[in-house]
C-alpha cells in the first residue's frame, strides 16, 4: 500500500477554510475547492515506493494488472476507473447534467471528426466515458437534484408573485411532466439573458423575503436567492427553480446518474465519480452552454432527490449505486475493537475523514520482503492506494472512507 500525495485544485468557487480545518492546515486565504485522489491525467496522485515520488498514472501504466488486477483491467481498461475527491463548496457551482456512455461516445466521436480542439472553450465532450457521481456529505450539505414535480414547481413558482412567470406556471400546470419540464427549461435557457435579467432579479427579491418568512419552501427559496447573489440575472436561477433543492446531513448522500441535473450549493463533502470530464452545463457559469446538445442529454424525469443512506454489511457501511466503475462504503472504527480484514481483487483508495485509522498489511499474508508487515496511519485528510490482491487490516478510533471497483 501507499501513501498518497494529492493536488488541492483552487477552483473560484471552493471554501477558503472548510479543506484546511479538515486537514489541519492553515488557511492560504484562496479557495480550495477540490483535493483529488487517484490516477486522473489532470492531477494524478503521487506515490513514493523508495525511488522518490511518481505518479500514480505512470505506475499503473507500467503494470496495470499488478496495480489494478485482471478483472478490473478486463472491465474497463488499463486505467484506474474512479476518481475520489474531498470537495469544498463555498459558492454554488454550475448547474450540469452527464451524458451516458453511449451519449459520450457518439458526441465524442462527432467532436473529433469535427476536429475540435480538446481544450476548446466550446467543447462538450473530453473524452468517450461517462461520469455518474456520488457525493457524501461530511458537513451539512446543499445542492439541487433532479426535476421537481411540475405541478408543485407551479405552487413554489405562483407564490413568489411574479408576473413574468406566469406563463411557465401555465406550463408547469396544463402540459403532461416530461413536455412541461422540456418546454419551460428550453424557453429559459434559450432566452437572452437580458430578456429574462428582470424577472430573474425580481424573484429573486421574492425568493429571499419568502425564505425569511419561513415555511416548507424556505430553504429552496433561500438557495434561489443565494444563487442569484452569485449569478445576477443568470437564466440558469430560473433554471435551478425547477430542480429539488435537498440538504445533506453528514453521512448522508446523492447518487447523479445520466442526465439528472444538478448542482452542488454549500458544504463538504466526499465525492466519488467515474473517471471522465464529460459535463454538459445548463447555467450559473460563464462557460459554454450548448443547449440542443445539453437538451439531448437531459431526462426529463421529475421525482425526489433520491438521498442515500447506507447500508450495513458486515461491518462496512455501503453506498449502493447502480455503477461497477466504483463502489464507495465507510468504516467507523472504535478503539480497542478487533482489526478490520480488507482484501479485494480489484484497487483500492482509502481516505480518512475524522480520527486516526491505522492501516497495516495482513499477518496472513503470504511472501516476504521490505513491505511485509508495513503500515501506514491516516490522519484526516490521508489517503492510500491499495493495489489489487493486497491483504490489510483496519483498526483506530476514526472513520475511513474505500472507494474500489465492482468487477
């Protein structure tokens, strides 16, 4: 196993202070949104087996089935299918959907046949994978997930008292779900944005005296008004209107499949994904918004925000997800207890989250030489890669979160 070094990314909308209280760092004053852990070309984590430090990708690149095992390089390929991160929400990001993989490949072949330039502002597709997510909040946690129902999309909407409104609400009542949903996202995000800057900013006035007035939308209103603090005037606000808002508490989660719009509001959390870039915005960024492709990818399927919480077994406490790229579940060690057995024949990146989790290699485990018996202690924010194959156990007074592959 070992231990591995990660890249904060300092994204604009990342918390100033929630990674670094995690970390036990001193703030830098700049945001830091994102600490990634894993293999991904963009930031690969670092590892040092005695000849100084190395990326991750490399190592898995020289010996694919020693890191990753047989079963998962016959699955998905030489390459580390997962990505974990800590993410560190100050400010809302971007209102998103992902494509599925037949979505990626098609888009992703259209583009390069196109010759568009990978790292073109007006880009949509990185490369030909999916990207479903899940995120587990370790902090009390905001985002929006998923398409409200219409006909209480029309009540939220009715309430604020706006005019302009008015003729997405008569949508939102008279059309059946999925052709109502379609037709006010397309008449929003296909306006000007100086044509709707006026009602954007006047339900935002609504939205924030409704929320000081309390009751059962007062959160969805308050998240509103927070986002169009943030995006002035942004169609995407009218946008996010029609999604769930849903508020986390630590150890519970969000699964987001193709699709499901959605955007991450406040909070920390840790978000475990499938390895690709492909994301396709519908508001709240200056970046490109490319609305017939994005209208193409969204599921116009209104329900709850679906929250996760996990399940026990045997011990390990985990998040079902309908994804064999990964597998995330969360161990909550107690001292004095009996070391944890973990073994699996595909990688493994474990993270500790809260205490202090000792990892060591099994006494069972067979063959000898320098890192027979090693061990390694994780401290909040530590993580280490486990190759495929590697026998450990767990023991500590903390809580460790193991991100793997189904395969």
């Amino acid at each position: 196993m070992d231990r591995l070094a990660n890249t904060v990314r300092p994204y604009a909308w990342g918390s100033t202070t929630a990674l670094p209280e995690l970390l036990g760092t001193a703030p830098t004053g700049e945001p830091q949104a994102e600490m990634w852990m894993g293999a991904h070309p963009g930031a690969p984590s670092r590892i040092d087996r005695g000849a100084g430090p190395v990326s991750l990708a490399e190592v898995i690149d020289a010996a694919p089935e020693t890191e990753l095992g047989a079963d998962a390089v016959r699955a998905f390929g030489p390459r580390l299918p997962f990505l974990l991160k800590l993410l560190a929400a100050g400010s809302p990001l971007s209102l998103q959907v992902h494509p599925d993989l037949t979505q990626a490949a098609e888009g992703f072949a259209d583009e390069e046949r196109r010759g568009v330039p990978l790292d073109a502002a007006h880009r949509n597709y990185k490369d030909a994978n999916h990207k479903p997510e899940l995120i587990v909040a370790l902090t009390p946690f905001d985002g929006l997930c998923g398409f409200r129902h219409p006909a209480q999309t029309a009540d939220l909407l009715e309430a604020l008292g706006v005019d302009d409104l008015k003729p997405y609400v008569d949508i939102l009542r008279a059309s059946p779900e999925e052709a109502a949903l379609r037709e006010v996202l397309t008449a929003v995000l296909s306006a000007e944005h100086h044509a709707l800057a006026g009602t954007v900013e006047h339900a935002a006035l609504a939205a924030d005296q409704l929320a000081a007035k309390g009751g059962p939308h007062a959160d969805a209103y308050a998240a509103y008004a927070v986002l169009a603090h943030h995006y002035p005037g942004d169609p995407g606000v009218l946008a996010a209107m029609l999604l769930n808002h849903v508020r986390l508490q630590p150890g519970e989660a969000l699964f987001l499949g193709a699709g499901i719009p959605h955007a991450y509001l406040s909070g920390l959390g840790v978000e475990l994904m499938a390895n690709s870039d492909n994301v396709l915005r519908c508001g709240l960024t200056p970046k490109h918004v490319d609305v017939p492709e994005l209208l193409r990818v969204v599921r116009f399927e209104a329900g709850d925000a679906g929250v996760l919480r996990p399940e026990e077994v045997a011990g390990e406490e985990v998040y079902e997800t309908p994804i064999d790229e990964f597998r995330l579940s969360r161990f909550a060690l107690a001292p004095g207890a009996a070391p944890h057995p973990l073994v699996s024949r595909t990688p493994q990146i474990l993270l500790c989250t809260a205490g202090t989790v000792e990892l060591r290699e099994d006494a069972a485990k067979t063959g000898t030489g320098a890192g027979a018996g090693a061990g390694l202690t994780l401290a909040p924010g530590e993580s280490a890669f486990v190759p495929a194959g590697e026998r450990i156990t767990l023991s500590g007074d903390g809580t460790l979160f193991r991100a793997t592959v189904v395969a």
